[in-house]
C-alpha cells in the first residue's frame, strides 16, 4: 500500500464518482474504458472513456521519477501544471488542452482527452513531418509570450504572476540537466562508445562552455514570460485533421527567457532531422531542418501584430520592440544548441535517435553535438534562424 492515493486502472471509476464536477465531462456510472497511457519520465496519465463516447485524461503525479523511483520529486509540480495551464488557456485556449479540474490534495489533473491527435516525436519518427506545427507553436509561443510579459501585463500583475508560477524543484532539474551534467562526468550520462571522443571534445571547448554558463545564468536570470518550459517534440500533439496542435504536459513551466520554449521546439526539430538523414532520408531532413524558419517567422510575425497593445507606449517605443526580439531570437539558438546536446550526451535521450541501430546512432549523435555546438556560436555571427540553418543543414548532411 503506497503512502498516497496512487491512481490504478481500478482505481479511477471511484475516484471520478467522487469528483461530480467532472460529469459535464465524463459519467463515472457508464465508463467503457480506462487506459493507462504515460510514458514520459514523471506521471501516471490515464484516458477514460464513457459509453456517450466522451472522455477525459486524469494526469497524477508520483513523488519520485517514474523511471527511477529512488530520485524523488515534488509533486507540487501538478499545482504549477494546472496554474501554468489556466493562464496559457486563457491567452490561447486553441493550442493547450482544456483543464477541467484539478484536485490539489492527490496532485490529479483532469484535463480535455486528446487521443484523436497523436505526439509529434511518434509521428517525425515514423517519417511524417506534420509541418503545420512549426507555424502554431511559433503563434502559441509568441502569444503566450507576449501576454505574460512586461508588454502584456501591468508591473504588479506580471510581479504576482511570477511569484505565483515559481518552479524552484523542476527547474533546478533543467538547471542541472540541460547545462551542467552533459559538461561533466555524470552518472546520468551515457554515450556510445564511438561518440567518447566528440563529447570530449566538445568539453574542451572554452568558447562553448563560456556560452553554456552564460545561458544557464540567463535561464536562472530571466523572467520574462511564462514558459511552458519543457516544448519538446513530446509534449506536442499534432492532428492532420483541421491542423490542430497542442503543447501539453507544462509541469516544467515557469518565468524565464522567452527563446527557452522556441529553443526546446528548433533542437528536437534538428534531431528528428539528423535521424532522417542517418536514415538516408535526405529531403525529409531538409524539410525538418527548414522547421525552426517557420517556428520563428511566426513567432515573430505574432508578436509584432500584439505590439500595438503594449502596456506602456510612453517608453516601449518600436526601437525597445526590435532590441526584445533581437534577443529572444539569440537565445532561442543557444538554448536550441544546449538542449540539443543534452538529449544526446545526459539522462533524458531522444527516442529518435535512440531507436536507430548502431552506426546511425553514432552518426547521428555526433551530427546533434556539432549542430548544437554550431547554434550556440555561430549566433554570435549572425543569429537569424535563416543564417543557422544553413549551418546546422551543412552539418546535419555531412
Ligand atoms: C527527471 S525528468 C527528465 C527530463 O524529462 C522532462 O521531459 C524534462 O526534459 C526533464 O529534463
Ligand atoms: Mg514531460
């Protein structure tokens, strides 16, 4: 018997007769099915259907990692879910899904069922590239972005929001994850034995480092907007029908720098790419690789149409608008190079590259480090995502 109420597939029909205000939702007395579906790191996620064919997902969070029980973890992070969900729902309710509930006492979220979409990392592994989705996340990022920042809201309510959406546990895990353990020896590291040397030498790299330490700094610095801080290719759903997208699983959100969510977005972009080509898919890796373009013309194009409703046009003149967005656009590429090279070297790997056989694997891991290592200097040139695409395609098809 656990110390706490841990959902089971037996378990969820009495739990949702206990909670009647999910019955708009779903009717706990006639369900056909409960599924349980997570395969993340973290959470228990369970589908449940009814027989007026509706459903709803419950999403429970463990005290611990749920791929390794002994490394515990604040299930507090449900509460920040839900509150990072309500206040993205509220700006743009057309790329989350729908939280009905949530039950602050088992850490249970009840949210819209899904399961007519499908994840965009499945999808990109199976060789289809849904490219709508580049263009949503960048409107989605750049609404959310620009709502929750200084230019959306007023000093005090963006003041209250930061202090209400702190995530100090979760994001000392991307502290520690994303830009310090792939620099060091780790036991949470692992390569393959053909890629020893690319990690050493991308540690020996000064420049590199320097940019790393730099944007961890950033990352623990900024606040400024309310990222939904962990938009890898897995925390999207994508649905052909109608173009729909959708960025779940926000239990990394919190106040940083706006280019963190479209850095996340442009290095799972590059790896899906570097699997294609290890898969001698080499149009399809072009295609992957032209992604992070779309991404953040339209973040861009977003963010610019919201200017006009800026909070203070006394001094947010459109000098400030073009030195903010020159920014978001430099650290989008040093977070896309960091979290591209974590998903190689540190404890959270890529199934897109992971799936690949030997060879590939190693080809296509060192393709990422040097991609990443690419994102992260040559910026410092030119950091137009055009500019570094070129670049990264160079690499990605050597
Ligand atoms: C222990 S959590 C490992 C990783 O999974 C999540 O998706 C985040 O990326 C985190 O770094
Ligand atoms: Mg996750």
């Amino acid at each position: 018997m656990s110390e706490f109420s841990q959902l089971s597939i037996t378990t969820v029909p009495g739990y949702l007769a206990s909670r009647p205000e999910l019955s708009t939702h779903i009717d706990a007395g006639r369900l056909v099915s409960v599924v349980e579906v997570g395969d993340g790191n973290l959470n228990l996620v369970f589908i449940v259907k009814d027989e007026g064919g509706r459903g709803l997902v419950l999403k429970q969070s463990l005290p611990h990692v749920r791929t390794d029980p002994t490394w515990a973890m604040t299930r507090a992070r449900s509460t920040r879910e839900a509150t990072l969900l309500a206040e993205h729902s509220r700006i743009d309710a057309e790329h989350v899904p729908a939280l009905y509930g949530f039950d602050p006492i088992d850490y249970i979220l009840a949210m819209e069922d899904l399961s007519d979409h499908v994840v965009w990392r499945t999808e990109l592994n199976a060789g289809r590239v849904h490219p709508y989705a580049a263009a949503a996340l960048g409107r989605y990022i750049g609404r959310t972005a620009f709502w929750t920042s200084a230019f959306g809201l007023t000093g005090p309510q963006k003041r209250n929001l930061v202090a209400a959406t702190a995530n100090p546990e979760l994001c000392e895990i991307t502290e520690d994850l994303v830009f310090t353990e792939p620099y060091i020896d780790h036991p949470h590291n692992r390569v393959l034995p053909g890629n020893d040397k690319d990690v050493a030498d991308l540690r020996a790299d000064r420049d590199l480092l320097r940019e790393i330490g730099l944007a961890k700094l950033h990352y623990q610095n900024s606040s400024q907007s309310l990222l939904h801080g962990d938009l890898h290719t897995g925390s999207v759903f994508v649905r052909s029908e109608g173009e729909s997208v959708r960025a779940f699983d926000s239990e990394f959100g919190f106040y940083g720098p706006t280019g963190f969510d479209l850095g996340a977005v442009w290095a799972n972009l590059v790896i899906a790419a570097a699997r294609a080509e290890a898969l001698g898919e080499h149009e399809r890796a072009v295609e992957l690789l032209g992604l992070p373009v779309a991404l953040w013309n339209s973040f861009e194009l977003e963010y610019r149409s919201l200017w006009p409703s800026r909070s203070d046009p006394r001094v947010y003149g459109d000098d400030v608008l073009e030195a903010a967005l020159a920014g978001i656009r430099s650290d989008a590429a040093v977070f896309a190079g960091a979290k591209a090279i974590r998903r190689i070297i540190g404890f959270a790997k890529a199934t897109d590259i992971e799936s690949l056989d030997e060879e590939q694997r190693v080809g296509a891991a060192r393709a990422v480090l040097l991609a990443g290592r690419a994102l992260v200097l040559e910026r410092l040139q030119d950091s137009s995502p055009q500019a570094l695409t070129e670049h990264t395609s160079r690499i990605i098809a050597e």
